[in-house]
C-alpha cells in the first residue's frame, strides 16, 4: 500500500470507527492478531472494539479530529485532537501503527490532557498544559 494509500485508509478509519462510533468497522481496518501497546486496551481486534464500544456508550460525543498524518513504509503517525461537543480539545494524541496487509496490525500512542485557555494571540487550538495529577498518568 503506497504512503497515500495510508493515509486515506486511516482517515477512513478515524472517520468511521471513531467519529462515526461504528466499533464493526474495525472489521475492515483492523487485523484480528491486532497488537495494542496502550495498557488500557486489550489485545486482539476483539478486545478493542469491546473497549471502544464501551467508549463510545460512555462517551457519545466522543469526537476526535485529525491534524496530520504522517507515513512512511508501513509505519504511520497520526497527530489528532480529542475535542468535546463545544469543539474544545481535551487531548492531544499522537498514534503510531504499523500497517499490514492494508489493515492496522500494531499501536502506540502518546497522550497529553489538555486545558484550554483561549487568550488572545494564541493559536485557534489554544494552549495545552500537561496535568500529570491526571489518572491517565
């Protein structure tokens, strides 16, 4: 699959999965020996639809917008935002996976919380601080 190729497979993925809460759509973008390097999220494509599924349930205005996807051979990294229903981010995420057979077979991400101060002169997403009280940490 050419880096292009990627790039709109994962946007479709983004698109479907996650904004548009359809955990089945993982059928089509996620290998089923699916590997996940974030402890929160089992492994295995079944484990993380049920994860995300429960997301979704809890969250129905879970929301997450693409800023960049960046791919190279069968690696990619894909910088998002987590924002709320007022379009506020919550989170910065980056994601990284390795591609395989044209569906995601391995993740890795890093996350920042975010609070967002909208002062004049900052950019249009804010400034985002770390909260390392978090429990995410």
């Amino acid at each position: 699959m050419s880096d292009t190729g990627v790039k709109e497979m994962l946007r479709n993925f983004y698109e479907e999965f996650f904004n548009g809460h359809d955990e089945n759509a993982a059928l089509k973008y996620v290998r089923e020996d699916y590997r996940q390097h974030n402890p929160g999220v089992g492994q295995g494509r079944a484990s993380f639809m049920e994860a995300f599924a429960r997301k979704f349930r809890e969250e129905p205005e879970f929301h997450l917008e693409i800023v960049r996807i960046i791919a190279e051979d069968d690696f990619a990294a894909v910088y998002l935002k987590n924002v709320d229903g007022r379009g506020q981010t919550k989170c910065r995420v980056v994601d990284i996976y390795r591609i395989r057979d044209h569906m995601v077979a391995e993740h890795w991400d890093v996350l920042q919380p975010c609070k967002e101060e909208q002062e004049e002169g900052t950019d249009e997403a804010g400034i985002c601080q770390c909260d390392f009280r978090s429990e995410q940490f």
